[in-house]
C-alpha cells in the first residue's frame, strides 16, 4: 500500500497488462493534491476467459469472470497534528460457470 503523497498537485497514472488466457487487466490512478486536501481514486478492471485443465470435466477449472475494484480515498489536514481521512473500496464481480 502507497501511504506517500507526491508533492504534485496532480498525477494521473495509465497501466495495461496482458496475460495468457486473455487475461486483461486495466489499472487507472488520479490524486488531486491541493492545500490541506488530499484526494484520490483507483480503478481496476480485471478480467480472463478462465482455462480448463481438464476438458472432459463438467466445468472449467477456473471459469470466465470479469470484476472491477473502485477504491477512494480522502484526506483533509485539519492542524499539524490532526487529519481527517477516508476510504473505501467497492467490487463487482462476475462469473460465467458453464456446465457440459
């Protein structure tokens, strides 16, 4: 987990991934860092046609699925010694079983 702030007042961060099994995954990261306010969102949409180790079984060994995690975070600096933060994390998922 990244608990560092940049000195940028803005950052936005792009990263694509591409694995075997048409595994795809799409990150997306923005901070907005203005004064005493500190704001971010992360976005990740992850997804894979699964794989059958086993093609006579009923279903696949892991199946098709695709999910998408959102993750905001807030930060306001009331004094030197005080904050008041907030953050979440949302997820979807979904999964195609199919069954021979």
């Amino acid at each position: 987990m990244i608990t560092e702030v940049p000195d940028d007042p803005y950052n936005l961060q792009f990263q694509s991934y591409y694995k075997t099994n048409n595994t795809i995954d799409f990150i997306d990261n923005a901070l907005v860092n203005q004064n005493d306010l500190t704001a971010s969102i992360f976005v990740d949409r992850l997804s894979s046609d699964g794989y059958d180790l086993f093609p006579n079984s009923v279903s696949q060994t892991a199946p098709e699925f695709s999910s998408y995690t959102i993750n905001p975070k807030v930060n306001y600096k009331l004094s030197d010694n005080s904050s008041i933060k907030y953050s979440g994390r949302i997820l979807f998922e979904e999964q195609k079983t199919i069954c021979n």
